[in-house]
C-alpha cells in the first residue's frame, strides 16, 4: 500500500460550553455570554411553561365528552394543534431579533401568547412574516432589527448564543455564520435534522417564494436543497391553509431517501404530507425487475403520453344501431341517436366515467322508447276500438260524434313523468341492460392494456410512429413483471380510463385518503432529485397537481438517470414548456472546502457548463487517498472504516462504491451503509470513504456518479484507489 497524504484526524467547530458541560467563566466575554444564556433561559422557561400550559388545556378538551358533539373538522385541528405543540418540545425557542425601535421578538417553533387576551405573541412562529428578518437581514440591509441572536439548546436547557449585530456597522457575506457552521460541524445521525434556525437568505427567499407556477431551484452538493424544499412545504401548508385540505406530495428519489428525512415534516409540525418515490405512487403495482438503460430512455420520452391517449381512443365504441332487449320485447336506439350519446359523454372524460355518463344517457333513450312504443300500440288499439264503435253505432241509427261523451282518446296512454322515471330507474337496475353495457363498451384493466400494448410490433407502430423498427423490436421484447419505466405509463393509462368508483371509509385524515386514492389532486408539490424525473414521470406529476404548484429542486449536474439533459430546459421542455421559474443555490454549506476543491475536473469531465457551488466552510481535514491493490481491497476498507469511525464517533460514516464492487464490500463491512454512487444520492455523512473512483467514472453517467460520490461528506473525504 502506499498513501498520496496522511490520514488526519483534525476537527473543526464550535464550543460554548467546557468539557465538563459548564459555560468558561475565564473572560469579560465569558460573563457576557453567561448573563446572555441566563437570559435566555429564563424566556425557555417561560415558553415551555405557556406551551405545557396550552398542551394541557388541548388534552382537556379533547378528553372531555363535551367532544363528541364537535364537528369531525374541529376535532383535527385541535389535535393538529396538540400535536404540534408536543412536537415543539425540542428547540421551542431558536432566536431573538432586537429590533432598532427596541422591540425584542423571540422566534420559534411554534407561535405562543400570553395568557392575557389580546397581547402581543410571546414566540413568534418561524414561518410568520414577522419572522422573516430574522433569515433575511444583512449589516447592508438590517430591515429594522439591531441584533440578531441564535439561541442553541438541547432539551430544556440554552447551552449557547451567537449574536450578530445588524447596524450597519459591518458585513458579513453569511447571515448568521456563528450558528450556521456551528450547526454544520455536528455529528450526522443517519436522519435529516430541521434547519430552521440556520437558514440563509438565498434558502429563504425560495422557502418564501409565491406557489403559482412551477418553481425549479438548481443547487449543487450541500446547498441545502431538501431543507430548503422540505421547509418551504412547512411555509407553504402555514401560509395557504387550503393546501392542507388537499396535502401535499414530497417526492424523493429512493425508499432510503424518504426515511432519511421522514422525521422532518412532522418536526416541524406539518402532518398533511404524503410521501413517496414515482415507484410507490400506485398503491397496488410494484417494480419488479431492473432494466436495461436504453429501454429506461426510449419508455420515459413524452412521445407516450399522446401515444396512450390515442390507444385508449381507439378502444371507444363506435356509434352504430342499437338493439335491446325489454321485458321481452325489443326496441332500436338509432345509430345517430347513440353517436350523439356517445359524443355528450366522452367530452373529456376518461374512457370509465364516460361510459357511466353513456349508461346514464340510455337507460333514459331506452325509457323514452319503451313509452313512445306503448303510446304508440295503445292509440293504434283505440283507433280500432273507435272503427268498431262507429260501425255499432251506424247499423243503430246513431249519431256517433255528438251522442258519445267519452272515448278512448281520453286515456291517451302517455305515462306520467313520475312513471317514465320509474321506468328508468328500472332499467338501470336490470343485469340484462348491464351486461348489454359491459358487452358493448368494456370495463378496462391498465395493466392489461399495457401488456397488449407493449408487447405488441403492430400496436406499437401505430400508436408510437415516432420509435425506430430496433426501439419498437426492443420494447416489445421485455419481459415481465414490471419495470420503473413502466409505472409512469400504468399511471397514464390508469388516468385515461379512469377509476371505477369504490365507497370511501369515513374519518379518514387527508394524507390518508391522498395516499389511498391514485387520483387525488395535491395542493402542491415537491420533488427532490428533480433532475432524475423522466418526462413521462413529469406527466404523472403534472396529474396529480394540474395547478401546476410545484416546487422542484436538483442539480442536473449529479443527473444519473438514462436521459440525458444538460439543462433544466431541456429536462422540462416536453411537459412544463417555458412556463416554469428558475432559482438557484450557490453556497455549499455541507461539503468542506477541501472537498469541493476537488469538484471541479470532474464537473469538467462530465461535461457541464456550471462552475461548483461556493464552499463557506473548511473542516480542516485534508482529503486522503490509499492505493490498494484488489486483493488488498477488503482488508484495507475494513480498516479505513475502523479509523473514521473511531474519529468521528457519535457521528456516521458511509461507503460509496461502483456497483460491481458493492457484493465483496458488504461482505466485511456491516455496521456502515455500502451503497453505489446512485443510492447515495441526498444522503450524507460526517466521513465518507470512496471505493475505486475510476470504476465510477467508468460506470453509466459515471463523471456525474463521481461528483455525487465525492460531495458526501461534511468532514472527511478518503479514497481507496485501486491499482490496474
């Protein structure tokens, strides 16, 4: 073996308090910043006690048998309400803004009052408007405050403060440095932590941002991307309380992923949210094999989107002469009479909900017949009976017309409006008409279309003219079961024959009920690792928010999906046109400077356009690479993994590998996440070590798989390199 630098188990932070847990008691500054926590920690104590006070009171109520007679919608808020504030035990206060006209507001979790009516808010909620100096306010641009304070606290307890004078005094390119790398230098815990107290003005502005268009936010590695969208969902759902009627979607690009950040929605006191992976969002299908890139490509093109509407098209009844059968009688619809039918149903709708709307419409034709048809026998039976009583009447001597009062004219054998439709209720009723129904115009299995479909060279040719003789050859040849490519697919032609209605449990909460039914439309959402979506998954987007409230967030420089975009033009252009916004993150808060350092051939040889983002921060750890042979491999990950551990205990350590190695690395290391540069994606560590750099590169997208590779870690980078 042989080492490019020495190993280094140098660390960088933050300190407020001795090692004994005590605050220094050594200098002038030291005494202030022991009266400023005390100060602080005697506003926690009055928080948390109005906060218990207020749980204790939203118990009560919500124990109490007065409850049974609220409404179902007041029972969820006060256990919305409940929940948040127990929630909220954990950082309940996180700063202080002193205002130049001397005002003082503390910034929280949760807002809080007093207990007297009427007063001002004794915390105010992060996501407040009266909050937002506190993210946003620079020494240039103060926004009326004097200072600004970051309150650290662990429990109940204050165990550090980080003031920042905003006069105009000085500058700072950071607002809130102090805290925000004091943040940054914490342990990682293997779960995504809220980042409310740390957030920066750029982050901000995105959290902040009006939700009436797609928003696309480009960020680089550490730019704080899923906070930021993750937060903007807590401002969204605070802000526009509508959109927690409807929820909201977070779409993550990995099962490992949305575990990773699970815990921060509800932290922040947000519960209307579903979340999922474009995999997931069809509760009943299920990826069952990989597939080869190539075929991944040509099935997330747009192209099928307007392919599958033409195919379900195809499958629409065409409007001929009807025959029915009733009571034992038979009646004609004309075949311009159902062509009309089927012309006011389809409107639009999808293939099932237009044919409940043809039913409807025949079951009241088939009504008007039967009545025009007994109308019709019954006057042909009274002009016979009138024949007969005019030739009695004649061989009497009678005169017919002015000695009859009464005829059978006057039962004119028209039914009652109350009997038509008591006639039409019948037929709707009856199996024989149904099944005439199901015959003629078929229920319709998504799956099973999509079989037919894709199997088939003909099918495919004519509805998809756009695919090559070899792309059409590769895609009828795939196997089953399915494959990621094809959910977005199922999900289309699932939303152009439409759901056959089925009865909706009662009391459901509204993430519930969203998860459960494919075609529920979502107040907004959000998706991480934007730039992996294929167009085809954009359409099922686009399905399940047609308000287009979108917040997308990615860096299509780490891009290692099969389609290629070197723009977010062209990764949104087939769906979203030009009627998206742009925004961007360029400040790396989480990757060291001494990694980020190392980004840029890499970006190069990938082939991208855009300079890195602008690390803030130094760890003060030099990367380190280790030579190893391949017979060498195992042993020296093994051991590698042992120092980083030991020098980042408490915290977590990740191994990032090319794919053909991942087998042989599980196999000796077990207590630490092995996964592929693809799998890592969102994820970080405190140290990473990186297995065989150029066997990544060598990979698929492998320059892009690099950059995600090398942008892990918040401290320690070292690579094995192995020997060819």
């Amino acid at each position: 073996m042989r080492r490019k630098s020495d190993l280094s188990n140098s660390t960088a932070g933050v300190h407020d308090v001795t090692p004994d847990g005590q605050l220094p008691t050594s200098t002038t500054e030291s005494v202030a910043l022991r009266s400023a926590v005390a100060e602080e920690q005697a506003f926690l104590d009055l928080a948390t006690a109005r906060r218990d006070r207020l749980t204790d009171r939203l118990q009560a109520e919500l124990s109490s048998e007065a409850l049974d007679a609220l409404e179902q919608a007041r029972q969820r808020m006060l256990r919305q309400q409940h929940d948040e504030l127990v929630r909220a035990g954990e950082g309940l206060v996180f700063g202080r803004l002193d205002g130049l006209d001397g005002t003082v507001r503390h910034v929280g979790r949760v807002g809080l009052r007093d207990d007297a009516e009427g007063s001002e808010p004794l915390l105010v909620d992060w996501r407040a408007p009266a909050a937002r100096p506190f993210y946003t306010a620079t020494a240039v641009d103060p926004q009326g405050q004097a200072r600004r304070r970051h309150i650290r606290t662990t429990g109940s307890t204050v165990v550090g403060v980080d003031d920042e004078p905003l006069d105009g005094t000085i500058t700072a390119e950071l607002v809130g440095e102090g805290a925000l790398l004091a943040a940054l230098d914490q342990r990682r815990t293997g779960h995504m932590s809220t980042a409310i107290s740390t957030l920066q003005r750029e982050q901000d502005d995105i959290i902040r941002a009006e939700a009436t268009g797609p928003l696309i936010v480009q960020g680089g590695p550490g730019t704080g991307k899923t906070v930021v969208a993750l937060h903007r969902v807590a401002y969204l759902l605070f802000t526009h309380r509508k959109m927690a009627e409807q929820a909201v979607l977070v779409l993550g690009p990995s099962p490992r992923f949305l575990q990773y950040i699970a815990q921060v929605l509800p932290a922040l006191g947000e519960t209307a949210v579903v979340s999922a992976t474009c995999d997931t969002l069809l509760n009943d299908v299920h990826v069952g094999r990989d597939e080869s890139r190539l075929l991944a490509e040509i099935k997330g093109r747009a192209l099928w989107q307007p392919a599958l509407e033409n195919y379900v098209a195809s499958l629409l009844p065409r409007a001929r002469e009807l025959k029915l059968r009733w009571e034992g009688e038979f009646y004609l619809i004309p075949a311009a009479t159902v062509a009309q039918a089927l012309a006011s149903a389809v409107q639009g709708r999808p293939y099932h909900r237009a044919r409940a709307a043809f039913a409807e419409q025949l079951h009241h034709l088939l009504a008007d017949v039967v009545a025009e048809q007994r109308e019709a026998l019954i006057n042909e039976m009274e002009e016979g009976f009138e024949d007969i009583l005019a030739r009695v009447d004649r061989s009497m001597g009678h005169d017919h017309h002015s000695t009859r009062t009464s005829t059978g004219s006057d039962i004119d054998g028209l039914l009652s409006d109350e009997e038509t439709e008591q006639l039409r209720r019948r037929i709707a009723e009856n199996a024989t008409i149904a099944r005439f129904i199901e015959a003629w115009w078929p229920t319709l299995d998504p799956a099973t279309l999509l079989g037919d479909l894709l199997t088939d060279r003909t099918l495919l040719a004519r509805f998809a003219p756009q695919l090559s003789p070899e792309e059409i050859t590769a895609v009828a040849t795939e196997p089953a079961p399915w494959a990621a490519s094809d959910i977005p697919l199922l999900d289309a032609l699932a939303d152009l024959l439409g759901e056959v209605d089925a009865p909706q449990p009662p009391g459901e909460f509204v993430a519930d009920r969203a998860r459960r039914q494919r075609g529920w439309v979502y107040g907004h959402v959000v998706i991480d690792e934007a730039q992996e979506l294929s167009e085809m998954q954009w359409h099922m987007v686009l399905r399940r928010c047609p308000s287009r409230s979108i917040t997308a967030v990615g860096d299509i420089d780490q891009a290692e999906a099969a389609h290629r975009h070197a723009s977010w033009a062209e990764a949104v252009r087939a769906v979203l046109g030009d009627r998206w916004t742009a925004a961007e993150l360029t400040i790396c808060y989480r990757t060291p400077r001494e990694v980020m350092d190392l980004t840029g051939p890499v970006l190069k040889a990938a082939g991208s356009q855009n300079a890195p983002p602008r690390a803030v921060r130094s760890s003060g750890v030099a990367p380190w690479e280790l030579t190893v042979t391949p017979a060498e491999l195992a042993g020296a990950a093994v051991e590698a993994v042992r120092q980083l551990q030991q020098r980042w205990h408490g915290g977590t350590v990740g191994v990032i590998a090319p794919a053909d190695r991942i087998a042989e690395l599980l196999a000796v290391v077990s207590d630490v996440p092995v996964l592929t540069a693809t799998q890592s994606k969102g994820l970080e560590w405190d140290a990473t070590l990186l297995i065989d750099p150029q066997g990544i590169a060598a990979e698929p997208r492998g320059w892009n798989g690099l950059y995600v590779a090398l942008t892990r870690c918040t401290q320690e980078l070292g690579q094995l390199i192995l020997t060819r």
